[in-house]
C-alpha cells in the first residue's frame, strides 16, 4: 500500500524556499511513497526546480480548487522509461554534473581524479552526441530542418573540442591547460543544450508521439545514454 505525506506550503517557516522544504522531504521518499503538497501560488515554477533537484525523476500530478493547487508527486523507479524529454534532460545533468566534477578535481591539484572525470565527461559525451546524430536527428529533419542542421553543425564543433582536449590529456601539458580548454567546452555545451532544449525537444516529442514503435527507441535512446544508469560517483 503506498504511503502519503503531505506537506502545506503556507506552513514553511519564512525564508525558507519552499522548493527547498520540499526536497528536503522528496530526497528521502521511495518509490512506494507519495508526497502530496498543497500550494497556494501557481506551481509550474515549483515543479521545474524539484525535477531538476530530483533529476528529471518525478512524477506529478496537479489539481486545482479554488484557493491553491494539490499537487501529487511520486519518484519514479529507475527501472521504469522515462519519457524522451525527461531522459534526455536527465542526461544533459549527468553531463553537466561531469564538468563540475572533473574541473574541482583539477582545481584542487587531485591529478589522477581529474584526468579520470575528463576521460568519463569525453566518453559520456561522445556516446550522447552519437546517439542524438543517429537516433534524434532523423525525426527533426522533416519539421525543424534549420535547427536540426545546427545541432549537427555544434556537435561537430563539441567533436573537435573533444579531440583537442583528450589530445591535452595525453600530452604532458597542465592541468591549467586542460582546465581551460574544459571551460571552454563547458561553455559551448551549455549553449547547445540549451538550444536543443528549446528548438528540438518539442519536435522530437511530438514526431515521436506519431511512431508506432515509440517504446522501442526510447528503450534505445536510454541504452545508448550508458550514463542513466551508471551516474558518475560522488555527484553532488
Ligand atoms: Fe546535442
Ligand atoms: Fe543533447
């Protein structure tokens, strides 16, 4: 039988986030768990920053009466497929996450921790454009041609950054090179995620929607995005 615990956003003692307050209490629900939460502002906002702070694993539900909203929210398993937009978010934050973690190993002087974190962020990344060139590119062709051709275009470009930064850490060059070159790249990937984000997810989704094997490539999707399921250890 599930369990419920509920939670009343006027009740959230003041200077509190109420995003905070709720995760605090979502970080420890498990999957047999519903956290219900009565808000009584507009929660759009609200769920954003807790699928972020959750990693795109949230499940919600929302209904309206007169003087808030009810919102139902459940974790999801692991186990069960995400959809298109949530798994590819959720590895744009695995991504992301890579980045911090490989540049504070080399800040703080942890060589051999960082050079690891550049050669995971390389493999995570190459097998993430390599899925969305074959897999997601064909479905944007047709209705976003433009903003599928750039895409291709900056996966090219993050491809050649890839190569110059592998090629450093091969090299006897210092971590300060490295480092800089990553934080160029980093920069590069978040205005490209963010673009994708913004012209192709809706396109892919919706194309998608339309394909009678839709579960089959999201089941691909997922397998070939190895970093669902083997998140890089000591994120934070
Ligand atoms: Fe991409
Ligand atoms: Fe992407």
């Amino acid at each position: 039988m599930e369990h419920s615990y509920y939670l009343d956003l006027r009740f959230v003692p003041p200077g509190v986030p109420p995003h905070s307050h709720a995760y605090a209490i979502l970080h420890e629900l498990n999957h047999h768990e519903i956290l219900k939460i009565w808000s009584p502002d507009e929660p759009t906002l609200l769920i954003a920053q807790l699928q972020h702070q959750m990693r795109h694993t949230l499940l919600t539900s929302v209904t309206q009466d007169g003087n808030g909203w009810a919102i139902e929210v459940r974790v999801r398993d692991d186990q069960e497929l995400l959809p298109l937009v949530q798994t590819l978010r959720r590895d744009h934050d695995h991504l992301d996450r890579r980045f911090v973690q490989a540049m504070r190993h080399l800040q703080a002087g942890q060589l051999a921790e960082g050079l690891l974190g550049v050669a995971e962020l390389e493999r995570s990344l190459r097998a993430h454009i390599a899925m969305e060139n074959e897999l997601l590119a064909p479905l944007g062709m047709q209705g976003a041609p433009q903003a599928t051709d750039l895409m291709l275009r900056e996966h090219e470009d993050l491809l050649m950054q890839l190569a110059l930064i592998a090629e450093i850490r091969d090299s006897s060059a210092g971590p300060r090179e490295l480092d800089t070159w990553l934080g160029l790249l980093a920069a590069s990937l978040n205005k490209h995620e963010s673009r994708e984000e913004s012209l192709l997810f809706p396109e892919w989704t919706r194309v998608l929607a339309c394909k009678p094997d839709q579960r089959k490539l999201l089941a691909e999707v997922r397998d070939r995005l190895g970093a669902l399921s083997t998140p890089a250890s000591g994120t934070t």
